[in-house]
C-alpha cells in the first residue's frame, strides 16, 4: 500500500505516538521496501515540557527510522 502510494505521487506520512504502532509500522515498511528517501515524515508531540518533548521527538525518529535531527 505505502509502495502504491508513493508510485501514485504520495509524499507525506502524518503519524503520531497517540496512534498505537503507526510509528513504527510506517518506520519498518518504508525502511524494508527503501522508500524513506522519497517520504516527507510528520508526527506530533503530546506530552508537556521540553526535555519530555525531545525525548518523545527522539522515539519518533527512531521509530519512524529517519536520520533527521531534532
């Protein structure tokens, strides 16, 4: 599906740590099928304070397996 997408012009994957494995699932499809590179990757922060924030933006990219930085 994530490959038919991107084929059909998709760019960007909105997720969030609010929506159970999606992080991950999109993460390890895109990383197995090689389309990372091809993907514009967004997610949110629910949680308050900064230190909390970065920690929860940190997961996010490992999980969503990106080499962004925050």
């Amino acid at each position: 599906m994530l490959k038919t997408f991107v084929a059909g012009g998709g760019r960007l994957v909105d997720s969030s740590p609010m929506y159970g494995r999606a992080e991950g699932a999109v993460g390890e499809l895109a990383s197995e099928l090689a389309l990372l590179p091809s993907l514009f990757l967004a997610t949110k922060v629910w949680v308050s304070g900064r230190q909390a924030g970065v920690e929860q933006m940190q997961a996010s990219l490992r999980l969503l397996r990106t080499s962004a930085s925050i």
